[in-house]
C-alpha cells in the first residue's frame, strides 16, 4: 500500500523555524517527484516547493524562496522542508505528494500529484 506520512508541524514562533519529514511506505521515491504544498483556510492548496525525481532540481514559491529549503534522503524514503524565518502567514496545513516519471516543471499543480499525505499543521503564532 502506497503511503506518505507526513511529521514535525506544530506551533511555531514568528521567525522561527521547523522541519517537516514526509516518510513513504509501500514505494521508493527514488523514481518520483515530490512537492510540498500548503492549504490554509479558505484558499486553495498550492506548491511551495518541490524536487525533481530525475536530477534532484529544486522550485520553491516566490514567498519561501530563501527560507524554506526542500531536500530529499532515498535510502530513508524521506523527503524534507527545512523552514527558517517562519511568518504568520506561512500558517496551514501542509501536504506533501508525489507524481511518478515527472519533474517541479510538468507537475506544478495539486490535481497533477498521485499519493498524497494526510497533512500536518503549521502554526506560527506568537
């Protein structure tokens, strides 16, 4: 059974920071491109950052790009954002997803993503 699990949300100081881990089960990640992405209340879920199954090219959104930093582990099947600098409006539950024989630049959409976790929430709050 194909699975992603995602861990480390929690509440958060302004300017501080949190690593999510997003474990998978059941596959390797090594031939999938994974994305995280985030849904706060109200709008629609949207990428903040992804790597590249093939060369390990990362994206991130204009608003992360120098805070948020996505890696990846295959021999632990773990994928990772590191996220520094943390604003309040960084709060939302994050998702973290994978498509299969793809790239960040061909599968920049939720809809375009197979396996999904089940989300974990990120809070920064003073």
């Amino acid at each position: 059974q194909f699975q992603l699990v995602e861990s480390g949300g929690g509440l958060v100081q302004p300017g501080g920071s949190v690593r999510l881990s997003c474990a998978a089960s059941g596959f390797t990640l090594d031939y999938y491109t994974i994305g995280w992405f985030r849904q706060a209340p109200g709008q629609e879920r949207g990428r903040v950052a992804c790597i590249s199954e093939s060369d390990g090219r990362t994206y991130y959104t204009d608003s992360v790009t120098g805070r948020f930093t996505i890696s990846r582990d295959n021999a632990k099947k773990t994928v990772y954002l590191q996220m520094n600098s943390l604003k309040a409006e960084d709060t939302a539950v994050y998702y973290c997803a994978a498509v299969p024989r793809s790239n960040c630049h061909n599968s920049r959409h939720y809809y375009e993503y197979e396996f999904w976790g089940q989300g974990t929430q990120v809070t920064v709050s003073s």
